[in-house]
C-alpha cells in the first residue's frame, strides 16, 4: 500500500526476501502503481556528511530505494496550487527502512549521506536531460539539516 | 560500445561521473541496445564464497551491474543451436570494472561473493515469474569455482 504523504509523494514498503546465501531487495515492478514508464536507471552515491540539492526535475517521476547505507531525504513544496504548499517532508531510507520513495515532477528534493557508504537508486522515466532538472544552491530553502 | 562473448551475452562499458559530494553510477538507458523493456527492477545480495546458481531464464532478459563488491558470474551455453554451444563465459564485475551484462533467455547462469558484501541489481524485462525460471543445482554442470 501506498501512504501518500505530500501531494504527489508516495512511501512504499519494499519486500526483503531473505535466502541464507544473500537476501533478495525488491525494488520496482512494472504492475505497481509507482511505475510511470522506464526512462533510465542510475545509482547516486552520498558521501559522509555531504548534502545534494536543491533539485527539482520538471517531468521526471523518480523511484528511489536506499539498498546501502542510509540517506536523510527532504521535499519541499512550493506548487502554489498544492494541498501541501510550503511544506516540509522527511525520510529516512535504508535497508532498516526499506521503501521506495516515488516524487513526482516539480517538487524540490535533497538529500544528505548519513553512514560512511550510501547509495540510491533511482529507476526514472526519462532519460537524464540537463534541461528538465533545475538546480539551486542549498541555502536557497532554509532547512535545518543538523536535525 | 558492446562486446559480444557468447551468443546472446554482451558487456557494456559504463560510465562512472565523479562528484566530491559522491558519484553517479550510470546503470541503464531506454535508448540503449540492452533495453528489451521493463519487467521488474530487484538487488540481490550475494554473501563472501556463497555461488547462487545454476538457473536458467527461459523468456526473461536479465541486465546486470554491481555496484557494491565483486561478484564473478559464470554463464553456461548449452543451446545445441548455438554457435557458442558447450561454452562458458566468466567475467567478474566490481565497480572496479564497472560495466552492465546483459544476458538473452536460455542460457545458465550462476554467480559467486567475492567479497564481504556484494550486490547486483538486475533490471528484467519481466516480472519475476517462478514458471519462467528453471533452477538446478550447482554439481549439475561442472565448473571449478576455485579458479
């Protein structure tokens, strides 16, 4: 099941299939309702301590698990006509936390690496296009990342 | 660029985009000779010195990378057809040697943890389907694993 939690962000709980010779992550299904078309899928690796984003993609849904370290993720709402306008959402994915976040296009996302190795994944429905994603420096929305 | 090895196996070079704050691992793109459509997206774990295998995908399409560890994968021809009939293919993937394996239906595939943790994610072109999967076990085809 699906928890929406911002307008257009969904939570998703991901099964583990354990196997006592290495367990098995599920991740993303053609069948479930995150899926919205294969564009291309990548791994982003978050150092220690360090803070991607602001990011906000114009079109691309992203799927996103953590299948290794944990990673502190942030949204911020400023779609004026959104039921969660000027909102705030936070996670923290790992495999303790196993889900798949989906966000849809035109909200703002950043994330912050907090174990020594983390890597997402992210299964997007469109190939990267350096002019659909829009970039802004971090202290453009005041978070307080030491939280 | 692809290399083909054996009938219906390719490897695919990567590319890895240094960041100091961590780096993209490029995994899979729609527009790419190795896409055959999306199915389903899973990590598997394989533990230090456990081999997974022998199973055979009899429709499914399987894209390999690993971006954590060092996995060796054997892969067993024994299509009577085929001009690689009887043939194994070996090859040890890491982010050291970062590069996607693409494996075509039909052909038998097992894989070993060289390392304390090792993952692979496979992006399918089907979703998991255990009537598809033909497993055996691994005395069933001879190979030395401590090669």
């Amino acid at each position: 099941m699906d928890k929406t939690i911002i307008d257009n962000v969904s939570l998703t709980d991901l099964k583990i299939i354990e196997h006592p010779k290495g367990d098995i992550f599920h991740a993303l299904k053609k069948s479930e309702d995150s899926y919205k078309g294969f564009g291309e899928v990548y791994f982003s690796n978050i150092n220690h301590n360090e803070i991607k984003g602001w990011k906000k993609h114009t079109k691309m849904t992203l799927n996103i698990v953590v299948p290794v370290g944990k990673i502190k993720f942030v949204i911020f709402d400023d779609r004026k006509e959104s039921k969660t306008y000027n909102q705030f959402f936070e996670v923290i994915l790992s495999t303790k936390n196993y889900k798949r976040l989906t966000i849809a296009p035109n909200l703002w996302v950043a994330f912050k690496g907090l174990e020594e190795n983390n890597f997402l994944l992210n299964i997007a429905d469109l190939e990267h296009n350096p002019t659909e994603g829009v970039n802004i420096n971090l202290n453009e929305i005041t978070y307080n990342w030491n939280n």
